[in-house]
C-alpha cells in the first residue's frame, strides 16, 4: 500500500454480505473547508444493508461504493481554511458514506469533540443513534417532562438511544419489540414497561398498549402497520415522528381517529438533510447531549465489535435482527 492508499471496505456489486471487500483505495484529500479524519471505528445502520443491496444509493458527495454513515476518529489533518480543529483532536460525526475506511473528508462544522472518557467503539456507537433521537424527541416533537413515549424496535441502536434521552428529560419511556428478553434487557436501562408486538401489530395493538393511558409520543421506527398501531395508542394532541420504513413504506391510517385526536405526524430523515441543516443538527447535540455522555447520563449500548476484515460477519449479525445495541466496526486492531 502506497502512501496516498488506505484500506476500505468496498461494496465491489450489490447483493448479500459476500460482497464486502477490503481494499486499499486512494486516501481521499481534505477541500479548504473539510478535515481529513484517521477513522477508528465506525457502526452498522440499516442504510448500510440497503446501499449494500443497491437500495439506497449515496448521496451526491460521498463514496458510491464505501458504506458507513457514522465515525469516530482523529484528525489527521485540515484544510487551509479550516479554524476549528487541530490534528490529533478526537471527533465523532455523521457522514452520507465511506465511514468503513481508514481516512474520511468531513466538513468542519459537521464534526463533534469526542467525550475524553469514552473509547473509540463507543463513540462510534453514538452519532447516528443518538443524534437521530435526539432531533426526532427533543427538537421535533419537543418533549417535555412527564410526558409518556412509546418508541418501536426499542432494543435497536436508535431504540436504545430513545429510551435514554427520555429518561434524562425527565419524561416516561415505554417500548416495543418483537421478542420479550430484549424487552427485560430494555429495563434494566430504565424501561418504564414494554409491549411485545404481534406480526403485524394491529390497532387493536395499539388499543392494548394505550389501556392505562395514551402515549404523547410515539417514536416510529418501523413504519408499515405500526404507524396506524401507534395512532390508537397515541394521546390526545399527540405527535408521531416516523423516522424509519423497515416493517414497509406504506401504511393504512385510521384518519377519522387522527383528527379526532387531533394528532401530529412528523417523518424526518438524516442523511439526505442538506449541509446547513445537519450542521444545526449535530451543533444542537454537541451542546444538550454529549456532555451528559461525559457526566455519565447517558451511554453508548454496543452489541457487539467486529474488525474491518470482519465486515461481512458484521453485517449477517445485523440481518439476524438479533442484535440489542449497535455493532461496531473496528478500522484498526
């Protein structure tokens, strides 16, 4: 490998795990604005399985054919016009790609001072979780103390996130999941209670889950029938934040129930916000979140950690849907 060369993870066609490759590809080079980072881990999300697929193609600007959409790292070096970093400086961000690499190129004002006592897989492990949870509870539907929040799929990377962030505003979490141990996992993180969902969950669900009250949140992970499921469960005035499609991009709703509750629906995506909008985003969660990662408040959940040459190991234990936390991926070992 050539000095101008870094390893990487190449999606080299689309189709199943076996398709992962590490490969030495050029290093890319930092514009006057942007920060070369020397990645040391990053962490699974399901775009990654999708672009794997040849479902969800990268944004303009980033690596067609490197995945990962989270980091964290070092700067390495800068830009001429770079003000805000130094080499050597611990980060972590997001990025529309090419975060399953030795080095990436990120706008400086996308990137976050890493919190001092965390390692390198638990900062990966949490940019997207826990900056899509935060943007969803706190800014869009801007949770307040007391309130209750139902979010799907609490066991997940995001889940798990949600859960945390609820706690720490004070308000009450409650979740979902399709088996009960991950549940009883989910508890022990603070939990108020939780639901295990039939297939497909049904308004009658939704009914069952909201017996004891209406949920003033409902963040939903899933989509399909859980959308109509969480507006039985939801409270008057309250609000919906979908966030992700993965139980199906098309759903059924009970309108008549939605405007007699009076109900809010918020759909939200990160990775293809423009820059000015996913700077405000990652600002908002370096100044309300990442100093209670450094407080102790609230921590990372890691599944598991797999090195870059364990890629495609990495990515079968995703598709178990098995998994309780994120996976990481190591860069260096």
């Amino acid at each position: 490998m050539t000095s101008n060369e870094m390893r990487a993870v190449v999606i080299t066609r689309f189709g199943g795990p076996e398709v992962l490759e590490v490969r030495n590809v050029l290093r890319p080079e930092p514009e006057s604005n942007e920060v070369l980072v020397r990645v040391q881990a990053s962490a699974l999300n399901r775009a990654d399985l999708l672009q794997r697929r040849g479902q969800y193609p990268a944004p303009p600007g980033a690596p067609a054919d490197i995945p990962g959409m989270e980091f964290s790292g070092e700067v390495h070096a800068i830009g001429a016009s770079v003000r805000l970093w130094k080499p050597g400086q611990r980060v972590i961000g997001l990025t529309g790609g090419g975060a399953y690499a030795e080095y990436l190129v990120a706008h400086e004002r996308t990137l976050a001072e890493a919190p001092a006592n965390l390692s390198w897989p638990e900062l990966a492990a949490i940019p997207e979780a826990f900056i899509t949870a935060h943007d969803a509870l706190w800014m869009q539907a801007r949770l307040r103390p007391s309130e209750r929040v139902l979010t799907h799929a609490v066991g997940s990377g995001v889940g798990l996130a949600a859960l945390q962030l609820t706690r720490a505003m004070n308000a009450i979490p409650y979740g979902t999941s399709r088996t009960a141990d991950k549940l009883q996992r989910a508890k022990a993180l603070g939990l108020e209670s939780g639901f295990v969902v039939p297939d497909p969950p049904t308004p009658a669900a939704g009914n069952e889950w909201s017996k004891d009250g209406g949920f003033d949140v409902v963040l939903d992970l899933a989509g399909g029938a859980y959308t109509n499921a969480s507006l039985h469960a939801l409270a008057l005035q309250g609000r919906i934040v979908l966030v992700g499609t993965m139980a199906g991009a098309k759903a059924e709703l009970d309108l008549g129930l939605m405007l007699g509750k009076r109900a809010k629906m918020i759909g939200t995506v990160l990775r293809a916000r423009p820059l000015e909008e996913k700077i405000a985003v990652t600002h908002a969660f370096a100044d309300e979140v990442l100093p209670l990662f450094r407080n102790g408040v609230l921590r990372p959940i890691i599944d598991s950690e797999f090195s870059m040459q364990d890629v495609g190991r990495a990515h079968e234990r995703m598709e178990s849907n098995e998994t309780f936390g994120k996976i990481v991926l190591r860069m260096s070992d």
